[in-house]
C-alpha cells in the first residue's frame, strides 16, 4: 500500500506537472465488465492517461468508496454515501480486473492535444481535496457519467442525441437476469422515476452503454475512438440459479399452497412480513435522497398496513374494521394493476403470485366480515 502511494504522488508529480508543454499524451476509455459480487453487477468505467515522454502512465477512477465507512449500506440507500476520485498505476487497476477474471476494454480517443488539455485540466481541478468527493446516485452521477460529462464537455463532437426505447429500469435489469432475487429487490425499491423514457446521452450512466455509443461517434471526420484493446478474453459469467430457487416460481407455489390451506397462522405470517416489507420500501422511498426510489407505487400492493391487519387477525377482534381494511387492501391491489397497464410503472413478475396470495387472504376476510354482519343482523331479529 506504501508503495502504492509513493508511487502515485510521484506520477503525479513527474508526471502531470509538465503534461502541457508535451502533446505527447495519450487518452484512453476504459471498460470494465461485471463481476461477482451485486454492486460489481454493471460494470465499471475509469480514465487512462498517458504521457510517453514522463513515463507517466495513470488512471483516474471515479469509483473508490469506503466499504468499511460507519452504516455503510445506510448511508448507499440513504444517498449519504460518498465516492471520491482517486489515481492508481494503470498496471495496478487492470491487473486487478484480471485477478478476478473480468475484462477490461480500452478504447484509445482520437481528440486533438486542445482537448486533451482540458480534459486533463478538468481532471486536476476535480482532483484537489476540495472537489474530489462526491455523493453517489446510480442514474445522475457515478464513476460512467463523470466521465461522459467530462469527455462530452470537452470535445467536439458529432453526437446526435436522440430517445431510446428503453428506461433506466430496463437498462439496469438487463444485467441483472442471472440474478432474480437481487432484480426482484432492486426492482421493489426503485420508484416510478426511472420507468420514464431516457435519451441516448442519459443512457450512458452504466459502462457499455458509454462504450458502446463512443464508438459510434465522429470526431474531425473521423472515429472518435482510435482503436480498442481487450485485455482477457473471457468475462465473468454468474452461475445461474435453480429455476426452483426463482422468486416468482416459489411465490406461485406458494399461492397454491394458499388456495388449499385455510390456516390463519400461515396468513398472519405473510400478513406480518408484507407489513414490514411495506414499512422497509416506504422508509428508503420517504427518507432516501435517492431520486430513483421515489414515487414507488409498490406501496399500493406491498405497504404497513397488513402489519395491522395482522394485530386484529391475532387477537381476532374487530372484525369489521378488519373487513372494510381488507377492502381497502383489495382496492390498492386493484390499484396496482391499473398502474401497471397504465405504464406509470414497471412491476416485477413475482408480483402477480404474490397478489393472487393477498387477494385470497383479503377476500377471505371480507367473507368472514359478512357472515359476522349477517350472523348479527339474525340475533337481532330473534330477540
């Protein structure tokens, strides 16, 4: 790690201090694809800076964060938690990649040594202990649109911005197929914000996206990306789970077990987890700073009130209070629905089991609240 250290300040040092006089410079894109752990899932984007005639050779990364930060996962939901730009030896940085059998993907920019200059002005200026820090957001700001901001910002281009068919909910799905539990939660925290069409430049928050569309683009009458490099040929792939283990196989057998089972044990217990699961969504989307978790209309379906559905279910009294909430679960599931086909928001499959289970549950409870009122209308006839 010393090492490390002495070895950056002396790039930094030899190297960049007298960057401008030398047009010698070399700029580079790279791409990192996924890896195993969640938060690897998309991939990752860095700067590589050469300059030949310093044996100055870096990369700027604007992803380094402290894992071991005090309330880390809080802080990430919260939209507390800051990154920061750091330098690493670019030997160090793709080599770390290769340990863990990840590509890495250098797309070598063919920009004239004007915008060099200012994108490595910008670069230092965005270095300084002052402005290196930044808040995370997973659409608006991380280590890709730093630097599409910065390499957009600085060169002339022939870029043609245009709408996509797809929305930041689709494009961050895609790469979770292999993981169904993790595209499940994901998809259950994030609100109605990132179902709205995106333009090609918002796109580009995730690596290959950035990638992908450097390539198409022109500079000067030519390619802005010079040439491409790939360093290992083989990507880390996710082992793919058991269909028995998929989250909307196991809640539509589960329905089943529902349709057949009339236990209120089994009911106070989904009714419960519902209700905490509601009170958890209903917190990140109320508290987080994070504008992809707000306006979550899973809310209607999955909320805290089944946690008092459940109390009077427990201590079996109330019946019509318990009824007319029911009813007004019902409507909210109903509500869902509307939501859905309306394409305000995009819900995982998983969720049709799961309301088919509600439903169930809910109209049970509205039939038990009739019976009780006609049970006592009949009493009151007799006496």
């Amino acid at each position: 790690m010393k090492r490390d250290i002495i070895l950056t300040l002396t790039l930094i040092i030899l190297g960049l201090q007298s960057i401008y006089p030398n047009n010698n410079i070399r700029i580079s894109l790279l791409t990192c694809s996924s890896g195993q752990e969640s938060y690897e899932s998309w991939g990752h984007s860095a700067i590589r800076i050469i300059d030949d005639d310093n044996s100055c050779d870096i990369t700027y990364n604007f992803g380094l964060f402290n894992f071991n930060a005090p309330n880390f996962y809080l802080k990430f939901i919260q939209g507390k938690l800051k990154y920061q730009l750091g330098i690493q030896n670019t030997n160090d940085f793709i080599n770390s990649y290769l340990r863990e059998d990840r590509q890495v993907v250098e797309q070598k920019l063919n920009i004239s040594a004007e915008s060099k200059k200012r994108i490595i002005e910008k670069l230092e200026n965005l270095y300084k202990p002052e402005n290196r820090f930044y808040y995370y957001n997973f659409v608006g700001k991380n280590c890709t649109t730093e630097l599409r901001d910065l390499i957009f910002s600085n060169v002339n281009t022939d870029f043609n911005n245009k709408p996509t068919s797809k929305s930041a909910r689709i494009i961050i799905s895609e790469y979770l197929t292999g993981q169904p539990w993790t595209k499940f939660g994901i998809n259950l925290i994030m609100g109605s914000k990132v179902d709205r069409g995106i333009n090609t430049y918002n796109s580009m928050f995730l690596p290959d996206y950035l990638s992908i569309e450097l390539g198409k683009i022109n500079y000067n009458g030519k390619s802005l990306v010079l040439n491409e490099e790939l360093f290992n040929l083989k990507k880390t792939s996710y082992k793919k789970q058991p269909f028995l283990l998929d989250p909307t196989f196991i809640f539509i057998v589960l329905a089943f077990v529902v349709l057949f089972n009339t236990s209120s044990k089994l009911q106070v217990m989904i009714f419960i987890l519902m209700g905490i699961i509601g009170l958890l969504v209903m917190s990140i989307s109320v508290f987080s700073h994070h504008l992809e978790l707000k306006n979550n209309f899973n809310l209607l379906w999955c909320n805290p009130l089944y946690l008092i559905s459940a109390i009077l279910l427990i201590t079996k009294s109330h019946i019509k209070v318990q009824m007319y909430l029911s009813i007004l679960l019902l409507s909210l599931i109903i509500s869902t629905v509307i939501v859905w086909i309306a394409e305000l928001q995009s819900f995982e499959n998983g969720f049709l089991p799961i309301a088919l289970i509600l439903i169930i549950y809910n109209l049970r409870i509205v039939k038990t609240g009739l019976n009780f009122g006609y049970s006592s209308s009949r009493v009151l006839v007799s006496r």
